[in-house]
C-alpha cells in the first residue's frame, strides 16, 4: 500500500510540473499568436495569473490541452477575420485573412491599404504592403464568405525579417 501511495505522488508530482511547464510556455507565446487566437486564449490565461491552486490539476490539464487544441485547428484552417489594426500610428479597420497561425493579409475598408500580418520578435506585427495583389486578397475574402465561387488563387508570402518597424503594431 505505501508503495502504491509513492507511485500515486510522484504522478502527481510529474503532473503538477508539466502542467506548470505547459502553462508557462503557453503563456509566453500568446504574444506570437494571431490576434483573434489571442483573444480566445485570454480567458483561459487570466485564470492562471489567479490562484491557480485553486483548480483542480484536471481542469488545468483540459484548458491546457483545450489551448493547444485551439492551436492546432487554427493551424489547419483559414480564418478571416474583421478587427481594427494600428500601422503607423493610424488605426484602419480591416479584414484580415489568416492562413494558420504565423501568416495573414489584410485589406482595409476602403481597399486602400492593404499588407500582411506575422509574428516578430515576442509579437504580432502587421504592416502595409502597397504593391499587393488587392484582387487576390478581395477574391480570397469573398470565397471565404462564400460570396464567389471557389477557385485557385496566389497570395503573396512576405517573409517575417522584412516585416515592422518600431512604429507599427
């Protein structure tokens, strides 16, 4: 029976650390992440800066997991998405295409500005693009919609170095 007890504590002991591993490294990379994914891993990540003791090591384990479940699909789909972005200290309100979690393009309102969206250093960065393919862009948005049939298109892939200044965000 002690034996049986030693084993039962040390796994719980291995849980309890990986769990705190998972939750840290979660935690540092929200930054990176899309901003709409972001904002579904708020809710989960201010009950950790809680007192997380006061969760049970399964509810931990399943937000854990439900985080990364939550990565995993975004990775695996495209999303568009319409929020307000500042560039250059302006704000424009745009439609933003997501192709997983580490590319996306937008387009403003008005169609006039237009760039693209990736991680950079410990952040998500957007920055204007002027000579992209605005048509391209409309038409990816509009069969995401659901507003023209599917059919066979090319985005540009700007590469991250090339991305943001210290003026944009």
């Amino acid at each position: 029976m002690a034996s049986e007890q030693q084993r039962l504590e040390k796994q719980q002991f291995e849980l309890q650390s990986a769990l705190k591993f998972h939750r840290k490294q979660l935690s540092q990379i929200v930054s990176r992440l899309p901003p709409v994914l972001q904002n579904a891993w708020n809710e989960t990540l201010l009950k950790w800066q809680g007192d997380i003791s006061a969760q049970t090591d399964a509810n931990q384990l399943q937000d854990v997991l439900a985080l990364y479940q939550q990565w995993a699909d975004f990775q695996k789909r495209i999303v568009v998405h319409e929020a307000p972005i500042q560039l250059n200290g302006e704000e424009f309100m745009v439609d933003q295409l997501y192709v997983g979690v580490s590319q996306a393009w937008f387009i403003s309102k008005d169609g006039k500005t237009t760039g693209v969206g990736a991680p950079k250093g410990t952040s998500w960065v957007w920055t204007a693009v002027n000579d992209l393919d605005t048509e391209a862009l409309v038409s990816a948005i509009a069969m995401y919609r659901k507003q023209q049939p599917a059919s066979l298109i090319q985005l540009p892939y700007v590469a991250t170095p090339t991305l943001g200044g210290p003026s944009n965000g």
